[in-house]
C-alpha cells in the first residue's frame, strides 16, 4: 500500500487494536493470475508458537478455496471510518481529499481442521457474542445444524508477515485547518464522526 509517510502508523498495538475494532476484512488471493476477495470476519490471536495469526474460514461453495493451500500467500484489508475533505474548511483554498484509516495485512494461510477449526469457532462466536445481553455459546445450537453448516466451510489461519498502516488525517495541514475539519466532520454521519474522533487523537499539525 502507497502510504505517505507523515500517514504511515507503525505502533504495532495501535494497529491490532484497530483490527480488532475493524475485524470484517476483505481477503484478497491471487490464483492463476486472477485475484479474488472475500468480506469475512477474522480474529486476531496468538499461535501455539506465540506468533501473530488471523483465524478465519471461508464457504467450501466459494471457488476462492482453491488459492487457499497451505503455504499460499494473501493479503487481507481491513478498513475503519473515511469521509470527503472539503478545500472550503482549509484557511487557504486546496484540493479536495479524502480522510480515512486503512491497514493490509500480508501473511502465509496454513489449512486449519478438526478440532482446531471447532476451537477457532468457539472462540469467533465468543468474541462477537460477548457484548450481547445474552451471548449464545456454540454449545446451545442444535448439534445437527452446527454439523451441517461445519461441514460447509474450509477454516484457515494467516499468520501475519507485514503489516501496513495508513492514517490519513489532515496531517499536513495546519492547525487552524485540522480543527475546521475536524469540526465540519462532527455535523455529519457517525462515519464521518469517526474520522473526527480519530482526528482529535492527532497532535501532529502540518507534517
């Protein structure tokens, strides 16, 4: 990913927890030169070995399988709030842009079965129910259907290589400019609410 480097973010766990925050990404392989993506949900955990992996599976009627072989290499994007700039909230007249936070991860599948996949599952279907007023354990759906749909999914883990981050936020304006924008971005939609949020994290004006 081309990232400016006044935009490049290299805190590490400021990036998983922006994965963790964002965790419905687009996995992105290549196989015969054709590339292919799908949008899925992936937990970020730590393997036996304490290297940093994504846990996830697929459809076994997604034909994105067949570039899921151990040892093949992806890339995985995940993406937070962006929103339009306008050159009218700078205090000197520029181009439009857009502000935004994405990551790409790049890391190498190994094919996940058994009572590894089943475990990875338990733990996704936690993490997601956790906040709900009442999570629901994998344990309380019916056996049969829980079979059923296991039976229909290929589980992978990526474990990560690279990360890039970039967190394009106005950085080069000035202070005066930053804070109009950041100020405009807080009448909008909870997107661009986001933006401004992330915004008002950064004290870096102008570089």
């Amino acid at each position: 990913m081309y990232i400016p480097r006044r935009y490049e973010e290299k805190d590490k766990e400021k990036i998983h927890d922006f994965i963790r925050e964002n965790s419905f990404g687009i996995l992105v392989s290549v196989k015969d030169g054709t590339p292919a993506g799908t949008h899925i949900p992936l937990l970020l955990e730590k393997d036996a070995d304490g290297r940093d992996v994504l846990m996830g599976h697929i459809s076994r009627g997604n034909e994105q399988k067949y570039a899921l072989t151990d040892g093949a290499k992806v890339m995985v994007i995940f993406h937070g709030p962006h929103a339009y700039i306008s050159p009218r909230w700078y205090t000197q007249m520029n181009v439009p842009t857009w502000n935004y936070i994405a990551v790409h991860v790049y890391g190498t599948v190994k094919i996940v079965e058994g009572d590894e996949l089943h475990g990875a599952l338990r733990r996704l279907v936690d993490y997601y129910e956790h906040p709900m007023p009442q999570p629901v354990k994998v344990e309380e759906i019916p056996e049969k259907v829980y079979h059923e749909n296991f039976r229909g999914i290929v589980g992978f883990k990526i474990s990560i290589d690279e990360m890039q981050a970039a967190y394009k936020l106005s950085q080069n304006r000035d202070e005066t400019s930053y804070h109009n924008v950041v100020g405009e971005l807080e009448k909008g939609d909870d997107v661009t609410k986001g933006v401004a949020e992330e915004m008002k994290k950064k004290t870096n004006f102008g570089q």
